[in-house]
C-alpha cells in the first residue's frame, strides 16, 4: 500500500510528506510527483497506490485532468483521492468531485486538517 503525493511544489509535497510521517505513515512508502504526467506514469507502473493527493495547478497535465483519467481505469476507479489545492471557489468544489476526488481541501492546509482526511480514508 502506496500514497502518491503529486504537487509542482517541492515544497508542499515535503509538508504532506511530513504529515504523512508524523502520522507514522512513512511506512506504507510515499511516493511524490511533480506534475500529472509523471503521476500517471506511476500509476500505470504500480499496483499498489491506495490514495492519491493532488493538486489542481499543475504544468503539463492538471490535477483535474489527471482525476478523469484515471477514474477510467478498473483498478482506480474507487481509490481515495483528495485535491489539495489553492482552487476555492464553489465551482472548482464542484468540478472537482464530479470527476471522481473523494475530498477537497484548500491551500494553505494545517497538518491536523490534512491528518484527519487521510485518517478517514486509510480508516488508521
């Protein structure tokens, strides 16, 4: 069991994967990506992702583009899939969970915020 963090910004995918540590979850292997494309790769290489966090922003292929193909395919079409992303308006909420995210936060996250959504997906 695997989460991929997929974030242009270094910088916030090392505080999500601070979170994920603090909350002992290192050991269930982080990976992280820069953009869509690079995550999608590592989707179809890997058989053990069991959540996604990603952004909305991202160069080459966005996070919402990323959620529609993937929600194509058999073996993610249930995975938990939270957007953390600076988008806030109610539309972009919207958009957002109708191509498939399970759960939506906006930027900037506290760690607490971002504990108790994966908690409620990992069910830890």
């Amino acid at each position: 069991m695997a989460i991929l963090v997929v974030d242009d910004s270094r910088l916030y995918r090392n505080i999500i994967k601070n979170v994920l540590a603090e909350r002992n979850m290192a050991d269930e292997g982080i990976l992280d990506a820069g953009d869509g494309s690079e995550a999608l790769s590592i989707l179809l290489e890997r058989e053990d992702i069991s959540l996604l966090l990603v952004d909305w922003n991202m160069p080459k292929m966005n996070g919402l583009d990323l959620v529609k193909k993937i929600r194509e395919m058999d073996r993610y079409k249930t995975m938990p899939i939270v957007m953390i992303t600076s988008e806030a308006a109610r539309y972009n909420v919207m958009e957002a969970l109708k191509a498939g995210v399970s759960d939506y936060v906006v930027k900037p996250i506290t760690g607490r915020i971002l504990g108790n959504k994966i908690d409620a997906f990992l069910q830890r």
